[in-house]
C-alpha cells in the first residue's frame, strides 16, 4: 500500500491507483475527544486496516477534505463539534456524504437520541463501553466493503492502463472478475446481513430481472431474489404509479450520468406501500462502455414519516401565525366598523330604513368578529380558562345532548374509563369540540350509522409515536370520537386541520371547525391526531394534559349591555394606539363619554406628553404598537416615571396581555362603546 505524510505526521493512503499497492486497506477514521478511546480503539481495529484518529469534529473534517473512508466512528458528545453537528457537515459535502457513521456514545443514550442519530444518517447507534468484539465485527463489514471496492477501482484502472501495451491484460481482468465473483459469494453472509438490498442488473432502465439480487430482500420488502429473477417485471410493475415514470427515466439517464441516488414508493409483498432509497452506479467495461447497473435500495418509510411530519408541523405553524396576523388586522377594523355602527344606531329613527340597514350592517360585523375569533382560536391565540376538569362527567353531558343534535338515525355509544384522571383544559372549549366532532360525524353518515366516544388515561414515554409528534413525556387524558361514515380521502388527511379547508358542500361550512379544535388542544399543551379509512369511518383523537395539584379558577362572566359609565371631570386618559383610525375612533368615544383623551401614535410619543401633562388618571395602551416599544415595555416606563399608574390594555388578540404577568387588565378588540366605558371606568375605580 502507497503511504503519504499529510502534512500533519499522520500517514494517509494513497488514492493514485498507479502508486497503491497490491492490495488496499480500508481506512477507518475514529473521532474522540478523550484519548483513552481513541487508543483503545485503535487498538481494537488495527488489524481492519489504517486507523486514523481524530481529537475532534474539525480535525475529523480536515481528513475527510483529503480522503474516502469506508467508516467513520464518530463520538456524539464532544466538545466544540458535537457528533451531530459533524454528522450534518459530513452528509452535507457531496464527496462525503454516503460514508457510513456510526456513532458512539456514552451520556446521549435515550431512545430519542438514538431516533436522531439514525435520522442523521448514521448506520449504528453504539452505547458505551463498546464490547471489542461487537465493535470488530460492525466495523468489519464496511472495511471489507470499502477495501473491495477500493481494490476493483485499483484494478480496473491498471488494467486499462495496462491494455494499451499488452494483450495479456484481457487475460488479468478476467481473473479479477472471477475472483471478484468469488469473493462476492465469499461475502454473502455479511451482506446478508446489511439492512439494504444489493443488486445489478443490466443497462437499460432497470426493467428486466436483477442478474443478482442479495438473499437479503425477503426480510426488507417480502420477495426472495428468485421471484424478481422468475419475474422480469416485478421491481417495475410495483413502483407506485405516480413515482413510476420517474424512476423509470431517472434510470435510463444512468449510462450518461454514471450514478443516481432517488426515492420512491414501492409495493411490497404486504400489498403496503414504502418509501425506499436507491442508490445505484454504472459499471463500465474494458473500453469504457456501459456494461451493468451495480446499486442498493434502503427502506427509509420511518425518516419519510418523520420528515413529513415535520413539515406538517411547521406548516400549520405558518398558517397559525399567517391567520393570527389577518385575524389582528381584522379585530382592528372591525373596532372601527363595530363602534361606529353601534354609535349610528342610537341616533337614527329605529323604525326607518336606515335602522334596518344599521342593524344588517351590525349583524353582518358580528359575523366578522365572530369569524375571526375562530381564526385566533386556530393561531393559539383565543382566551382559555383551564381547569381540572372531569372528562367524564362533561362527556356524558354532551353525548346527552349530542342525541338530540345527531338525530335518531345515529345510534351514539359512550365508553368511559374508570378512574379517570382530570385533565387541565377549558371546560367550555372541550364541550364545543365534542359537539363540532359529533356533527362532522354526523354529516359523514348521510343514512346513519354509529357514533362512539372513549376516554382513556394516557402515558407518553420518550420513543413513543406520540411522543415523536411532539408531545412531552408525562401523563395525559385521551377523548376518541369514531364513527362509521364515508371516511377521509388519504390525500385531504393532512390538511383537515388546515383553516378554509373543507369537503363539504359550498355553504355547509366555514372549514374553521376542525382548526378551532386544533389551535385549542395545541395551546392547552395536547395533540390531536385522526385514523380514517375510505368507507370505514373516522375517528379523532384529543390528548389533554392531565391537571395536578388545584385547579385554575375560572374567570366571572362580564356584564352585559347598560348605561355606559361616564367620566368624572378632570380625569385624563393617555391612549396610546398605533393605529390612526382606531385611534381616532377610541379618543371620540371617551371624550364623549366626559374624559379628557391625549394621544399618542407611539410608545416614545406617550412618554414625551407624560413628562409634559402633570395628571393622567389610566394609561390606556394597545399591546401590539409596531415599531418600538410594546404596550408592556411603554407601561413599565411609564411607571418608573409615576409610580402607582393605572393601566388597561386593550389587543385584538387575547393570549398576548395574558402571556404577563401583570395585574392590568385587558379589552378585547373589538368592542362596543358599553365595554369601552366599563373597562376604563373600572380600570380607574371609583376614587
């Protein structure tokens, strides 16, 4: 083997095939920050090949810049780098990124380290202290594989050196072939092994039957090699039908791109679809001519489903945050539409025209408002009230009621749990999601059928399906709503949470009903999931948060419509609003109502009048101000300035003034000239 200094006193390879050797050693790269490990590995692997070790991820990319390794033993805690943060950089650089890791690890050792280290590529997941003999044998494999695959590269670029001078390099290569082909069956053990599937097959797209297939493919997709020998057709047949023009022509490019790497769906013996990943290289002859396709293929539906679940989650984030910034901007306006509507109503003759047409006008603004309270309850931002509450007994509540709203054509059927925890949720939220749940099931089931609910304590542990889609480990309460309807076409499952998006009927619905329930059981710290089957039926899931210790008080229901209260003479207010109109609109309103009103577009603006104006008697500040400081920065300001000042906020959302933990109070936008009063009213007090 051709050794050379890399500079660094270490010795590397030599990947120049006229200077190597007569045979090529695998090299090994190990990667730890202590040198104990690293000797005491080195040790243990020596006699695999050449032993590169590296004290951490920075120096481990400084090898990999050079050189291929047929495996990298990589440490996942280490300082700088972490064995993660190498893992990324190593698959991320095209040179690097099919070079097998296994990670070692003595503190990371949960199973949701280990799902993250498979997710990142790594081949083995090996807890400390690593058994030599285990570690010999794992590491074994890929240093064989890597130093056979070093050898034919070898020499087949000495042999076509070589058959420009002499004839008797045809009679060398077909010695190396049969020897390749012998140590191919020698090795069949260990690639039998391997959690992939090789193969090879002639150029041509892949349609025709493998030439050899690794005994291995039964276990991994239900067919032995001698069935997609005995049927040509069988690997091309099975593609899902919307992957399979694509790969078919991925393939056929092989012979002008030299290699691939692509995913797909495929059938396997279970009649189940799986994601795998195929990998495949052309193999030339002694010209230089296409001669066969050598590749593996990879079962990858697992990371395909974390992927996908991922995205889905980030997704309907996004949309949480798109619809809770529309829903703001309209909360703002309909402040404005709202207030001056109701202020119209009291001075127009109520048995003319106009009062109709105000009262339309107001009936449709409540609409709004009413809408996009249910779009701030998808973005996680609606005011919930939580307490422990008994599942059971508001389960049993509602199935008596949900009777009568189903109707007699659907047979309801209630299964609860015995010693059921109480969960940590509002009340009112949980009845008004089993209702909408119930009507959906209803409305699934145009003839009848049956509807069932089941409540179950629930335990999430760390590795579990649950616990991967997001939810922390501890104890939870689950509410099931199944029926037996028409079921949810496969390709609308992940967007039947999403905001607007409905199968129903034009005008059956808003499409906002199954987002209300997802905005709400995610921000009361659950999860919801649904199963459903095309003609079988649905059945969706809430997982709660069990309540501990005393429950939340819930807050008492503000008073209705009166006489709105007026101000007393002197008493100023300071509104602060960013928005001109509404501004505009609040500042009309208290001064009608007997205040004195001086406002501020700003935050800046609100604390210059403060140092000018000798009395103000509240502060009244939106919570979102744009640009600068927020309504809590400008009344934490405002009170090391005087001391003991009344604030009331007022947001057009209504989780963020909740969010602190202040004593101010909160008016919700939008709101009516009655609601304006009392809360300022209140927020002063009587003295």
């Amino acid at each position: 083997m051709g050794e050379r200094d890399d500079g660094n006193g270490d010795l590397a390879q030599s990947t120049d095939p006229a200077t190597a050797g007569h045979a090529a050693r695998a090299r090994i790269l190990v990667v730890d920050d202590d040198a104990r490990n690293l000797f005491a590995i080195e040790k243990v692997l020596e006699e695999l090949g050449e032993i590169v070790v590296a004290s951490s991820g920075e120096e481990a990319l400084r090898f990999l810049l050079r050189d291929d390794y047929a495996v990298v033993l990589l440490d996942v805690f280490m300082p700088g780098l972490s064995g993660y943060d190498t893992a990324a950089l190593i698959r991320g650089r095209e040179r690097s990124r099919h070079t097998p890791i296994i990670f070692l690890t003595a503190v990371n050792r949960d199973a949701g380290d280990i799902s993250r280290g498979y997710a990142m590529g790594a081949v083995d997941y090996v807890l400390k202290p690593v058994d030599p003999l285990t570690l010999k044998s794992k590491v074994a494999v890929f240093a064989e594989l890597f130093a056979k695959t070093q050898e034919i590269r070898r020499k087949a670029e000495h042999e076509r050196r070589l058959l420009e001078e002499n004839l008797r390099v045809r009679t060398e290569k077909l010695h190396a072939e049969e020897a390749l082909r012998r140590a191919q069956e020698q090795q069949a053990v260990i690639v039998n092994s391997l959690p992939l599937v090789l193969y090879a097959g002639e150029v041509g797209g892949m349609r025709g039957a493998p030439l050899f297939i690794s005994g291995n493919a039964k276990a991994i997709c239900g067919f032995a090699p001698e069935q997609f020998r005995a049927s040509p057709d069988l690997w091309s047949s099975r593609i899902h039908p919307d992957d399979r023009d694509r790969v078919l022509d991925e393939f056929a490019t092989l012979p002008e791109m030299g290699a691939l790497a692509i995913e797909y769906r495929w059938r396997c013996a279970d009649e189940q679809y799986r994601f795998f990943l195929d990998q495949a290289v052309l193999m030339c002859d002694e010209r230089g001519g296409p001669k066969e396709i050598f590749g593996t293929f990879l079962d990858v539906t697992e990371r395909k489903r974390l992927e996908q679940q991922l995205l889905q989650s980030h997704k309907m984030e996004a949309l949480g945050r798109m619809t809770g910034g529309v829903a703001h901007d309209f909360n703002n306006m309909l402040t404005l539409v709202l207030g001056n509507l109701d202020r119209l109503r009291r001075v127009v003759d109520p048995d003319s025209k106009e009062a109709k047409r105000v009262e339309m006008a107001l009936h449709g603004a409540q609409r709004c408002a009413e809408l996009t309270r249910q779009m701030l309850a998808f973005a996680r931002r609606q005011l919930l009230r939580p307490a422990a509450v008994n599942v059971n007994e508001l389960v049993a509540k509602t199935g008596r009621m949900a009777r009568r709203v189903a109707g007699g054509a659907v047979e309801m059927a209630v299964a609860m749990a015995p010693e059921l925890w109480p969960a940590l949720a509002d009340p009112a939220q949980i009845e008004a999601a089993l209702v909408n749940l119930i009507i959906n099931a209803r409305d699934a089931m145009p003839n009848g059928g049956r509807v069932a609910i089941s409540t179950a304590n629930v335990r999430v542990r760390p590795g579990d399906r649950m616990f991967e889609a997001g939810l922390r480990a501890g104890e939870y309460i689950s509410i099931s709503v199944s029926d037996s309807g028409v079921g949810i076409a496969p390709e609308h499952l992940d967007r039947v949470f999403e905001p607007f998006f409905t199968t129903k009927e034009s005008g059956q619905g808003t499409g906002l009903g199954l987002s209300i329930i997802y905005g709400f059981v995610k921000q009361s710290g659950g999860h919801i999931e649904v199963e459903s089957e095309r003609g079988k039926g649905s059945t969706f899931r809430l997982i709660l948060p069990r309540a501990q210790g005393a429950a939340i008080e819930e807050a008492s229901p503000a008073a209705g419509p009166g006489q709105p209260p007026r101000g007393r003479e002197g008493e100023t207010i300071l509104l602060v609003e960013d928005n001109e109109q509404v501004r505009h609109f609040a500042a009309s309103t208290l001064n009608e109502l007997g205040y004195t009103v001086l406002q501020a577009g700003s935050g800046d603006q609100a604390l210059a009048l403060m140092q000018e104006k000798r009395r103000i008697d509240l502060l009244f500040s939106d919570v979102v101000l744009g640009k600068g400081m927020s309504g809590f920065e400008l009344a934490a300001a405002a009170n090391s300035r005087l001391p003991g000042l009344r604030v009331l906020f007022t947001s057009a959302y209504h989780d963020l003034a909740v969010a602190q933990n202040g004593s101010a109070s909160l008016l919700q936008k939008p709101y009516w000239e009655h609601e304006l009063a009392a809360a300022v009213r209140g927020a002063i007090g009587s003295s």
